[in-house]
C-alpha cells in the first residue's frame, strides 16, 4: 500500500483585497505599488504552521497567497482550489477599512457554496478596539457567516486553522488585549515570483510595531499598541539573508516609526555590517518622525545601511494644527534640520502633508504650500485629506457626538471626504486637494527639487522617477501616488456590485483608448522633466545650487514665513522660553553641586 495514500490536504488561500476607484472597478496594476507587509508575515506564519504539521502529522497544509492590488482575485478559482484538495479556508488578510467593502464582495460567492472565510486586518481590529465592534459592516460580515479576527497572528493561527479543520471555525477571535511578543517569531515572507508583481521589486519587513505618540487622526496606536514590540537584530538579518537568497535587494521596514524601535542602532549595526563588510547590495526605505535627527548616529547610519528614501510624517506647519490633533512630538522649529540632515546623507524625503484641519481654508492650505517650497527642502509631498478612520480617536469622537460620516467604507481610503469641514464646504475642500498637487507640482518647482537632490549629491535619477510617478498619478490616473503602479488593469466583470455592468462595446474600447493615452501623456512627462534633468546633471555648477531651504538661516526665525504666522510666532517663543529655562538649569548645575557638598 502507498503510504502516502491516506494523507489529507488542508488549503488555505490568503488574500489581500484591493478596493474600488470612484468609478466601481477594482484598483489593479500590472505591476502594483509596495506589497502588503501583513500578507507577508500571514504566509510567514502559515508556511510555521505547515512545518509543525499543526493538523496532524497525516494532514499537508497548502499555502496560496494573492495580492490584489496585482492579481486577478477570480472566488470561483479560490474556491476550486479549496474543493479540490478535499478541505481549507480562505483568509482575508490585513483588510483595512476602504478594503472592507471589497472584501465582504469576494467572500459572499464563497461563502454561497459553502466554504469557510475569515476576516481580519485594521478595520476589525480598530472597530473591536475603539467601538467594541459595533459596526453596521461587521454586522454584514457577522450574517454571512464569516468569521473575524481581531489582533496579530503570532501564536493564534494554529487555534484558526485547527478550528477551520474542524468545521468548528468561531465566530470572533479576538487578541487585541493580548498583543504578542515578534521576537523569534516566524518572518514575514513572500514568494520572489509575487513580489516581482510589484514596482521595484521590494519586499517587505516590521522590524517593530507599535508606536509611542498619541497622534488623534491614527489607527496604529489602537491596533498595534504604544509599547514597543521588535524583532532582534538577528531575526533583521535573517529576514533579509532569505529574501536575498531569492534575488530580492530592495526592502520596506513597516515599522510606522522605526526612530521609535528601541534597537534601531543594533539593527542598523547588523544592516551595515551586510553591506560594507559582506559586500551585499542592499537597500531600505523606512518611515520616521520629524525628531529622528536628534537621534545621534541615526541618520548617518541609515544611510550607511542603504537606507534610499524616508517617508516623514510632517502632517502639517502650523503648530495648532498639530497640536489639535496631538501631534506635539512634531515641532515645525526642527522641520528644516531634520530634512537638511537627510539631504547631507544623500536620502530622498517623502513628506505627508494633511488637509483640512479644522482651522485649515484654502487661501492657508495654498499659503502654507509656498512656504514648504521656498523653506523646506523636501523632496516629495503626498497630500491627503483629514479622514476619521475607524479605530481611531477621532472616528470615536465623531461617533459618540452623533456627527455625519459617509456611510460607505470604500472611501475611507484618505484621499476623499468622509465627513463635513467646519469651515469648506465639500467643493472648497475637493477644489483645494487637487489645487494643492499642482500648485506643488509645479515645473518650476520640480526643477528646484532636482537641483537641490544633485547640490546634495543625491539620486537625481531616481527623484525624477519618483516625480513623474507622482505627477502622473495625479493628473492621468487620478489615482493617489501611495495606490498607483504601472499600467492599470481594468475588468468588465469586476466592478461593484451596486454599480451596473458596462457593455462590451462601451468597456473596453474606452479601457483601451484610455490605457494608451495615459501611458503617451505619462512618457511625454517623463522627457520633458529628463530634459529638465540633463540639464541639471550636466551643469558642471551644480554642487553650488542653494537657496533659502538650502542655505544658513540666522538665529532669529521670526524672520521667515514658516514661522510668520500668529500661532507661530506663539510657539516659536514658547519654545525660546523653554530653551532657557533648560539652559538656566544646565548653567547652575555646576554650582549647585559645589554648594551642597559640604
């Protein structure tokens, strides 16, 4: 008798949704944008639980993990895959709350023959910790009989997955009051030939989670928690030791503040120690706070680790704002060191800039915009609207005061309005969001920012490339930069249920002409700003560029419009006070010692 013959299969398919565009079709690229950290450490843990043999010794546990935003989700195949190794599960992976939507329609089909599915991600996990789960989409969930994960699956899955084998799947697990440990933990892992689906070939990794700050507008600190939980410094390395075997180079560290992990230098150290020792050509781009230049050693360090572009968390210049939304750690009087240190060490800057403060009008929004650029040398700003997501204070806040909320998930994705501004109207806010990518964008303006990458002796090569996706996203997909790849995919058959199908005869010619013209009017840009470029790069002058983000700045701030404003002036001498105060303190501490040691 073959021994093999009475061994069980077990699949279980894991899938990361996309959401819709305005239009109803499903956001997908032939080659999306960075992959889904969360997908990858489930497969990570999954492909743990297949080695232990978590079903049994007598059960192979089959692991499909799919990206939406860069595959085809087709439920009838997920659900074949199922039926025809005799038993599995499907999985909704990391599904934020603008994928919610998206989600529940892929697991209705499968839900209506029968297959188990299971939910989780930041929506879930938010909405049990804010609300307690009140919410009319997870009632819709709850109805179709699937079953939702709140929490990390570190330690969790095999419970799931023995459940799920069962027939005994539960309606809620919910962890989020007991977050795990992701020391030694299994890594997040993604297959080469998925992440190549993506725009430069970069994986992923959370070398911590969990963030410090009290930030109002943010759903971190209420699904990952303030403490710091951090892999080691070994299991770093042996994160990208393996993705390196299978020929990936280039990494995301999701950690939502990697200044904040308490083993940032021991990391770095080991990152170094990789590439300037072991030869390996690697690169990072990480995600940071305005304060991390205070940090000694940080960003010299990160560059020396092959950290390539920062994405910063300026949100805002007028102090008010930002304290409105307890962001007090960011202090605009540090802005422009903290982005001059990033130029010195050669990294390209990403900055989130957030519209529609309760103060915010259009006049100040685009005021603010000729600040940054003639005062801060910042490489790219990303703008996104105010948005009270669902787990964090804000949305509880808005909640609890009975406030108007649009009631459609899908657009909670920060690039629409979900809730009434106190001083714009929705038009004003619309108007002023798209007037602020232009009024950035300018040609002007992206000729400034290449010659400030070159004086710096940054990658102006590849800060034209991330101009042009930018720029291209914005005026030719309509699509935010964060949510666009290469080449959109469109199908007939996948557009929201609520919305009609389209005819052959009016999709795809349409979807075509539409494909072409966008890709000419996108190669167009890319030539005139390489031309722009050139210029730049052959400019036997161009070390010598400076202007007024690039140059010295006197000791007296008020003499600039960053700080020109009344509740800057405020701050700015606030902060003077207390610069005295402490330098008072330091001042007699000498003698205070020297008068009490007798």
């Amino acid at each position: 008798m073959n021994p093999t013959s009475a061994r069980r299969r077990f699949c279980l398919v894991l899938v990361k949704p996309s959401h819709y565009d305005d239009d109803g079709y499903v956001i997908q690229w032939l080659r999306s944008p960075i992959p889904s950290n969360s997908l990858a450490a489930l497969y990570g843990i999954a492909q743990d639980c297949a080695d232990r043999k978590v079903l049994g010794p007598d059960v192979d546990l089959e692991i499909h993990a799919f990206d939406e935003t860069n595959t085809r989700i087709r439920p009838e195949r997920l659900a074949a895959l199922i039926e025809e190794a005799g038993a599995g599960m499907v999985m909704m992976v990391g599904v934020q709350s603008n994928q919610f939507p998206r989600a529940l329609d892929l697991a209705r089909p499968l839900r209506a023959r029968g297959l188990a599915v299971a939910i989780g991600g930041f929506h879930v996990s938010g909405v049990l910790s804010m609300l307690g789960g009140v919410d009319k989409d997870l009632d819709v969930a709850r109805q179709m009989g699937l079953s939702l994960f709140a929490g990390e699956a570190e330690g969790r899955l095999d419970d799931v997955l023995q459940d799920a084998a069962a027939g005994q799947l539960k309606p809620l697990y919910n962890y989020m009051n007991d977050l795990p440990s992701i020391e030694g933990a299994p890594i997040p892992l993604l297959a080469a030939e998925r992440v190549r689906r993506t725009a430069g070939n970069v994986t992923t990794l959370d070398a911590g989670r969990g963030c410090p700050y009290q930030c109002s507008f943010c759903t971190i600190i209420n699904v990952q928690g303030r403490k710091s939980r951090r892999r080691s410094p070994d299991d770093v390395e042996h994160i990208v030791r393996t993705n390196y075997a299978q020929g990936l180079r280039s990494f995301f560290i999701t950690d939502d503040n990697f200044a904040r992990n308490k083993d940032w230098e021991l990391i770095l150290d080991r990152l170094i120690y990789l590439r300037e020792v072991e030869k390996l050509n690697i690169g990072f781009i990480i995600q940071v706070d305005t304060l991390c230049h205070k940090e000694p050693r940080f960003i010299e360090k990160c560059a020396r680790a092959g950290v390539r572009r920062v994405f910063i968390g300026l949100e805002n210049i007028s102090p008010d704002n930002l304290a409105g939304a307890k962001k007090k750690q960011n202090k605009i009087t540090e802005y422009r060191a903290m982005l001059l240190a990033w130029k010195a060490a050669r990294v390209i800057t990403y900055a989130g800039y957030i519209l529609g403060f309760p103060n915010d009008t259009p006049e100040k929004i685009l005021r603010d915009i000729d600040v940054i650029k003639r005062e801060l040398p910042v490489d790219l700003l990303e703008f996104f609207y105010l948005t009270p997501l669902p787990g964090s204070e804000d949305h509880l806040k808005l909640v609890r005061a009975g406030a108007t909320l649009d009631p459609d998930l899908n657009k909670y994705d920060l690039n629409h309005i979900c809730t009434p501004h106190p001083k714009m109207s929705d038009a004003e806010w619309n108007g002023v969001y798209k007037a602020a990518w232009q009024h950035y964008y300018t040609t002007e303006h992206i000729t400034t920012i290449l010659k400030r990458v070159a004086a710096s002796g940054g990658n102006a090569s590849n800060a034209l490339f991330l101009i042009t996706w930018f720029k291209g996203s914005i005026d030719f997909e309509k699509i935010h930069p964060l949510e666009a790849g290469f080449l959109r995919l469109k199908f007939r058959r996948d557009r929201r249920p609520t919305m009609p199908r389209e005819s052959v005869f009016a999709f795809y010619p349409r979807y075509w002409t539409s494909t072409v013209s966008k890709l000419l009017k996108l190669g167009m840009l890319y030539l005139q700003l390489r031309k722009i470029y050139l210029q730049i790069k052959r400019d036997p002058n161009k070390h010598l560029y400076t202007d007024m983000a690039m140059s010295a700045w006197a000791d007296d701030s008020d003499a600039h419009d960053l700080f020109d404003t009344d509740d800057a002036r405020a701050y700015v001498g606030e902060q003077k006070r207390l610069q005295a105060v402490t330098a008072g303190r330091r001042s007699s501490e000498p003698l205070a010692a020297t008068g009490t040691g007798g």
